[in-house]
C-alpha cells in the first residue's frame, strides 16, 4: 500500500509538470510569431508606407490603396450584414424552444453555414455575386460574400446578448404597459449594447482575416478603388500575394501583416474597453430612459 | 387615460410587423445556406454529367487539362493535414484549459486566456508568412523542400489548438464547484480530481470543441496553400509536398475552364457535405445526452 | 480529539471567523449551531484545510486533529483530509456508478485489489443503510438515487476511507423530512466510530443527538464562538444571554 500512495504523489508531479510544460510551449509559440512579425514588419511601418499606393507589383510604395480597399469592404460587409442579423437574433430570442419548428430550423442553418469553408464561399460568392448578380470581381461581391460569413457569429453572440438581458425587465416593461417594441428598442437592446458590440467586434475581426473568399469575390486589383463596382485588394490578400506570388515581396509581406495584427489587437482592445465601460455605466439609465 | 388608448390600438400593429419583419429575416438568414448549397449543385452539375463520380476516384491521377480527374491524392491529403493537426492540437488545447482551470493562480490563468484568444484571432495567411519564412527552412534540414504535409499539419495544429482550448475550457469551468469540492474533501489529488471527475464530466463540451477544430482544419485554405508545396499525388512520406482540397480548388480557380471549374466546385460540394454532417452529428450527440 | 485555538479565518479583508477556540472528544458529537451567516461553515471548511482551495483565504491561530497541527509541515492536506472527512449540504455524488463513487478516492489512497474494494464498498452501504436498496445496482448512476440516499452515499465513500473525524455541513437542510431523519438516526449510529462535528440551523435536531454544543453568533462584523458546552448544560443554563435566547428560540 506504500507504494501506491507513493505512486500517486509521482503521477500527481508528472502530471503539474507536463501541464505547465505544455501552457509554457503555447507561451513560446505565440511569442515567436507575434515578435517575429513585429520585427520583421515594423521596421518598415511609416505614414508613408500607410499612405502610398503600392509600387512595382508591391515591392516598393505603401498600402494605402490597399488599406482603403479593406475598409470599404468592411463598410460593405457591415451594412449588409448588421440589420439582418439584429432582426433575426431579435425573432430568435423570442423563441424559447430550440428544437423542431422554424427556430430550430434557422439556428440548425445558422450552425452549418458557420462551418462552411472559407473557399467554399469563395466559390458561392463568385457563382452567384459575380456571374449571376453580374457584380463581377468587385468591392461589392466581396463585402456581401464576407457578409454571409460573418452572419452566423453575429446572429449568435447578438442573441445571446439579448438573453443575458435580466428577465426583470422584460417583467417591469411589461408591467408599465409598455407594448414589446417599445420594450425592445428602449430597455432591451441597450442594456444588450456591449454584448452586441463585443459581437461585431468578432464579426470584425473575422472579416478581416478572411482572405480566400475574397480572392475570388473581390479580386486583386491594387489601384485606389473609385466605386464599390471596382476590384480592390484586401491586406490580407496583399499579404498572401506579396508571399507566394511575388518573389522578393516577403518583406512586404511582413510590414503588412503587422499592421494587419496591429489592427486585430486595437480593435480587440477597444472592444474589451467598451464592454467594461459600458458595465460599469450601469443599467440605472436604460430603465429611466424608456419611461421619458 | 389618453397616453393608455394609444397604448392599446398603436402596439398592437406596431408588434405585429416587428413580428413579421424579424421573422422574415430570420428566414432570410437561414436561406442563404440553401442559397449556397443550391449554387454549388448547379455549378457541379456539369461535372457530375460529363466526368461522374466514379472517375473522381479511379481516374489515375489529377491532370484536368489531360482529362484526368482523380481527386483521390487531394482527398488524401486533406484528410492526414486534418487528423494530423488535430493529433497534435487536442491534447495541448487540453492541456491548456487545464492549465488555466486547475494549475495556474488567478492571474497567471487569465493571462493564458487572453494569450490563447490572441492566437485565435491570428489570420490565417499570417500563420502561413510565418510558416513559409520560419518553419518551412527548419523543415527543409529533414529533406524535401520544407514545403510539406509535415508543415502544414504542424501550423494547423497551431491555428486550430485555440479552438479547442477555448471551448474545453468553457466546459470545464461549468463543472459544478461541488464535485470538484468532493474530490478534493475525499483528500484526492489535483491531478486525479482534473482526470477522474473535472474532465469526464466535462466530456461532451470538450467533444464539441475537437470536432469545431476538425471541421476548422478541413476548410482551412491559406495556410495549407502556402506550406503543403503544391504537388497533387500521394505523399510517400512526412516531408511529401502535398496539395489539399482546400489548395486545390483556390489555385485552380483562377484559370479552370468550363468542366473544370465545374470539377472544384464539386471537392466544394465534398467539403461542404463533410463539414455540415460534422456539424449535425455533434448537435445530435449533444441533443440525445441532455435527454 | 479536535481542537482550535484561537482560530480565525478571513477572506481578504472580510473575518469570517475571529479567535474560535474549540475542542470536541474523541468519540463525541459536536453541534455547532448559530443563525446565517456567522461563519460556521468557514470554520468547519478550516478544519480540513479546504479553505486552501480558496485563494483569498487566510487562518491563523492554530488547528490541532488528534494532537498534530494542521498546518504543519509534516501534515499532508490529501492525507488530512482522509482522515478528516466533511460531507456537504447539497449532496453531490460523483455522475458515476454507485460501485465507483466508492471506489475512487479509496483507490487514490492506496486500496488496489479488487477483492478489498468490493469487500469495504459492501461494509459501508451497510453501515450507512443502503446495501439493501442498492445491491442489485452497483454499476447504475449515483445521479439515480433520492436526495436522501445520495446523501447517505456521500456519508459511505466518507468513511470507506476510514477516517478518525468526520465534519458535516447541515447535512440534513437539504433534504426532505422523511429523508433526514435517516440521515439523522444514521449520524447517530456514527457515534463512538467517528469523532463527528455537525453544522446544523436545527436546534431540536442539535438537541437530540448531540453531545456538546458551540453557539457561533456575529459579533463586530465577525463570527465568533459565544457558548459552549455539554449540550444540556448549553440549552438549560446559558451564561450567555444572547446564546441563551437564540436557544430558547427568541433571537435569531
């Protein structure tokens, strides 16, 4: 009997070490990236290289067109995406069963199309928003491609912002005779803001990484786009084409993906700085608000 | 008395067609999956018609503009990237949330968090620069390229760990206190209380995070793109350039004429049947167990 | 048999406890009884060091189990906790078989034959009362059972460790009447076997089956021990006023 108990106090320090060996591995890795890209990249960051438009196939110059392109696709992405998927997290959570039934049904869709690959959309967004619609490579079959992506994650964290909204609210609005969409609009959805936001935020920062849906919606055009009909280039489809397709652009390559990182971690920041802001205002205002 | 007749005739039809109008989007929501599942069938069609389903497995190898339409080799590939990645990624994410439930202070666990949610929201050609500049030089000192099966599952398993540290860590956290507490009032060991009862009765969320990731490796295109080198035929060992379905369908893409464009949206009709019955069979399972 | 000297627990800046100086027999039955929230179960959970699991959580004073102190170096806490059982309030079996929720920890502490593990699991359904209920389904769900059987099997994977003391949580508040009475006749039939400490809100039930009584009560923000004694001693004689008509059941 000695020896097993002796046993287990071996198993239990093999098991601390293997365990704090592994986070510290994650640990190294992360750091390895994120300081290789940084110091590779930052030594070329400058307002230039933000500003100007790229130059012998991106080899020299800046990503400013680039930088445009990406944000119109977002505006793009956003508009699209935003009311539809506010309407339908708002009639899901209504429902209460998620079982059989329409709601079911949706959140089953919903739960697919969050898997689908990213190519996959590419290849859908290119039958249908470019040759279908007629849209062609474009800033617009990009952004709406991105669109149906980002749908899934917005619906969900959308709705489950709603849910977390005390049931108390919902009773005292009910209980001033409030009809539901006052309710709706005036108590419920912003005391559901932050978690609203944290989910666009997600959303955001999805689109962003996104590149293989974009290289067959959007194309790869690196001029300043002058309409949402023009091709653009996103960054991370500048990073992908500065890698593998043009030689010598590695450097390039590097200098963007920083500030593609760096603009994943402001967002990411800012979200975080919301949500505790928003917290902290407390919900005493919501409830006083819809009353006026 | 007034404001409470508005009240009542107004809400009403104001009720009704936020109703109608967010139910209609929901519908809308749920259609466009149909939507491109419809678009992907038409656009396979072609291929089904003039090529069929049985060459895809017995055409000898992928020359499509030989006439050859074997997507066996791709098929191969993608699955070895994805086993392998999630191989590798399952036990560290594992071993992450444990690491961030269990062993580490407050402090030290949250930090991890955020490091861990960090790494998730790294793109996906990021990973693949890094790979391609760093890890695929490392690599070449084993032979071949560097350009590899072994490369790509490698940062696979990098880009899908997240995934499953994060939603196991989610489940073990919703262990209820109270059996942790009656392990430990039982005067068991950490390790024995984190093996024995924390992980077994977290068991489905961490089931629900490995078969996320698995379908997140499946459909990964840009990082295989850039690290699996580009060769479609059967890899003969590890270090064996490979070429993904995934890979496949993004090169081809741009150049592919009529049957042959025809043919990848057919390995995207295959992706998709493979991600969406993972996604079904995991909710099924996790319905059935609350039963 | 236990025994605290001056004991007290705080959370970070909250005392739960403040200088707690109690002792109870070997053998013997101790009630600790008192209203909401004046640190009884801070106290108990001070005893098996399970405030260790808490991270804010700081003792001084000292703990004594059978003459050795709690805290010193030469105790190990899997092993005190052994020794020193603690069942809770809510029950909470392990969403394993009966057989294995035993089984478990008396594996971890060194039981490995099968025959051994088989022949302990029998005598402890025996002694809490449930082999009779269960015999024919060892290898079913704990999460099967009623409150009150689950609670007797906490009681049972307790005391197949074979410890000297074991400390319980109102172990009976949780249950229905008909419930905790076997509970309640089942901790009686524990004593003499077990040195017990008992949490309870009840005071009839602290009545009937204890055999000393610490009346916990808040006094400047903190929980502190105002009376104590033999139990009879306790309830018909009172120094303390306080203690005395919450016992009467005037206060609290």
């Amino acid at each position: 009997m000695f020896d097993s108990v002796n046993a287990s106090a071996i198993k239990e320090r093999v098991a601390c070490f293997v365990v704090w060996l592994g986070a510290a591995a994650i640990l190294c890795v992360l750091m390895w990236i994120v300081f290789d890209i940084l110091m590779k990249g930052a030594s070329q960051l400058s307002i230039n290289f933000l500003l100007n438009a790229p130059e012998d196939a991106g080899r020299s110059g800046g990503i400013g067109t680039i930088i445009v392109s990406t944000l119109m696709i977002l505006a793009v992405t956003i508009t699209a995406a935003v009311p539809l998927a506010l309407a339908s997290a708002i009639a899901l959570s209504e429902d209460a069963k998620s079982g059989p039934g329409l709601s079911g049904f949706v959140r089953r869709s919903l739960d697919v199309l969050a898997a689908v690959p990213s190519i996959v959309f590419g290849l859908f967004g290119n039958a249908f928003f470019c040759i279908t619609l007629g849209m062609g490579y474009s800033i617009l079959s990009g952004g709406l491609t991105l669109a149906c992506m980002a749908l899934p994650i917005l619906i969900r964290t959308t709705e489950q912002a709603i849910r977390a909204v005390p049931s108390e609210y919902r009773h005292a609005a009910a209980a001033l005779g409030l009809s539901r969409s006052t309710a709706l609009f005036r108590v419920i959805l912003p005391s559901a803001m932050p978690g609203i936001g944290a989910g666009l935020v997600l959303g955001i920062g999805r689109a962003l990484a996104e590149t293989a849906a974009l290289i067959f919606t959007a194309g790869y055009v690196t001029r300043m786009p002058e309409s949402l009909s023009d091709s653009g280039r996103s960054l991370s489809v500048h990073i992908y084409d500065m890698a593998m397709n043009v030689p010598g652009g590695n450097s390039r390559a590097y200098a963007t993906a920083t500030v593609l990182v760096g603009l994943l971690l402001f967002i990411n920041a800012a979200a975080l700085a919301t949500t505790r802001y928003a917290g902290n205002r407390g919900s005493s205002h919501v409830m006083s608000g819809a009353i006026r | 008395m007034t404001l409470s007749c508005r009240n009542i005739s107004f809400p009403f039809n104001a009720d009704r067609w936020l109703t109608r109008l967010t139910r209609l989007s929901a519908c809308v929501s749920a259609a466009i999956v149909l939507l491109v599942i419809t678009f992907l069938l038409l656009e396979s069609w072609p291929a089904f018609r003039t090529i069929g389903v049985s060459r895809f497995i017995t055409d000898e190898s992928w020359h499509p503009l030989s006439d050859r339409f074997c997507l066996v080799p791709m098929i191969t590939a993608t699955a070895l990237t994805s086993g392998g990645a999630v191989i590798f990624a399952a036990p560290l994410g594992v071993c992450s949330a444990v690491f961030s439930q269990f062993y580490a202070p407050p402090r030290i666990a949250a930090w991890h968090r955020r490091l861990v949610e960090l790494l998730a929201g790294i793109p996906s050609v990021v990973f693949g620069l890094w790979g391609l500049v760093i890890l695929v030089p490392l690599l070449a000192h084993l032979g071949g390229s560097g350009q590899s099966l072994l490369a790509a599952t490698l940062v696979l398993a990098l880009m899908i760990m997240p995934t499953v540290a994060l939603t196991s860590s989610s489940a073990l956290s919703s262990v209820p206190a109270e059996l942790i507490r009656g392990g430990a009032a039982l005067g068991m060991k950490r390790w024995s209380i984190v093996w024995q009862i924390a992980i077994p009765a977290a068991r489905s969320g961490i089931n629900t995070g490995v078969m996320l990731a698995t379908a997140r490796a499946v459909g990964e295109t840009m990082a295989v793109l850039m690290l699996a080198g580009n060769v479609p035929e059967m890899p003969s060992a590890i270090v064996s350039p490979v070429r993904t379905l995934t890979a496949n369908i993004a090169l081809e893409m741009g150049y592919a004429t009529a049957e042959h464009r025809s043919l990848l949206f057919v390995s995207g009709l295959m992706l998709m049947g493979v991600v969406s019955a993972g996604v079904l069979i995991a909710e099924l399972v996790r319905g059935r167990r609350h039963v | 048999m236990i025994r605290t000297e001056l004991l007290s627990v705080h959370y970070g800046a909250l005392t739960a406890v403040r200088n707690a100086s109690f002792y109870v027999i070997k053998g013997k039955i101790a009630a600790i009884v008192g209203p909401s929230g004046c640190g009884k179960s801070s106290f108990l959970s001070a005893i098996n060091r399970m405030t260790d699991l808490t991270p804010a959580a700081r003792i001084t004073g000292q703990i004594f189990v059978d003459g050795t102190d709690v805290h010193s170096s030469h105790q190990d806490a899997a092993e005190l906790r052994r020794s020193v059982g603690m069942i809770f309030q809510k029950p909470n079996p392990f969403p394993m078989s009966i057989r294995r929720n035993i089984q478990l920890a008396l594996k971890e502490h060194g039981t490995r034959r099968r025959t051994d593990l088989d022949t302990t699991t029998e005598r402890v359904l025996q002694d809490v009362g449930l082999w009779d209920e269960v015999k024919d389904r060892l290898d079913s769900s704990a999460m099967e059972l009623s409150g009150g059987q689950q609670q007797r099997l906490c009681i049972a994977r307790a005391i197949a460790l074979q410890p000297q003391v074991l400390l319980m949580d109102e172990p009976c508040s949780a249950l229905d009447p008909i419930a905790s009475a076997k509970v309640e006749s089942l901790i009686e039939s524990l004593r003499g076997r077990y040195t017990i400490v008992i949490v309870t809100h009840n005071l009839a039930q602290a009545r009937r089956i204890a055999d000393q009584v610490s009346v916990f009560w808040v006094r400047d923000g903190a929980g502190e021990i105002i009376e104590q004694g033999p139990t009879m001693d306790v309830f018909s004689n009172a120094s303390n006023h306080t203690a005395a008509a919450y016992l009467a059941g005037v206060k609290g």
